[in-house]
C-alpha cells in the first residue's frame, strides 16, 4: 500500500511540474510536439494519402482541399525517407524545412503556436 501511495505521489509531483513548465514557464516541448515532429508527421500522412490526420496539423483543417494534398502527395511520393528540420523558431512561430531527399524536395512549411503547434 505504501508503495501505492509513493507512486501516485510520485506522480501527482511529476504532472505538477509539467503544467508548471508549461503553462508558467511557456514551455514548448514538454507535453506537446515540436515544430519539427508536427511537419514531419503531416508529411507522413500526405504521403500515405492519409488526408484527415494530415488535416489534423493544419490550424485551418479546411485549408487545403482534397485536390491540393493530392498535388502535395505527388510531389513527395510514397514511403520516402523525410527529415524535418527547424529553421526558424521563438514562442509562437516557427519556420521548419521538411526535405524528402531521394525525390531532392525541400518544402517550408510556416507553424503557429496555440495550445500546440499548427501548420498554416
């Protein structure tokens, strides 16, 4: 029983600390994906034709039609390697680089922060 206790303790302490670096400190990364992560990952579902998770990046879901996630799809194929990386970033913008390099496509994609970061 005391370990019980100790554990959810733990725990209680743990998750406290978070929502403080969070939401006092403006922590970025803690419980939410990086800029980085939320590029590559829309990238990911556009390539495997997922629109709807992909839809789930955007800060607008309704953005970009079917037929333009389609174009964006042929443009970085199927099952490719992708990287993604920060170029810009402060606490409410930033600038990532997402590139597919056996198919030598480098995309830009520009996120906003609000409760997590969204691609525009």
């Amino acid at each position: 029983m005391r370990e019980l206790l100790s554990g959810l303790a733990m725990f209680a302490l743990l998750a406290g600390v978070s929502f403080v670096a969070v939401e006092t400190l403006g922590d970025r990364e803690t419980v939410v994906s990086p800029p980085d992560a939320v590029a590559e990952q829309f990238t990911r579902a556009v390539m495997a034709k997922r629109w709807e998770p992909a839809r789930a990046y955007l800060a607008d879901p309704e953005s970009r039609s079917d037929e333009e996630l389609e174009a964006m799809q042929q443009e970085f194929g199927e099952g490719e390697n992708v990287e993604a990386e920060t170029v810009s970033r402060d606490d409410e913008e930033a600038v990532v680089a997402v590139r597919i390099r056996s198919r030598g496509v480098v995309k830009n994609f520009a996120l906003t922060f609000d409760e997590q970061w969204q691609i525009h």
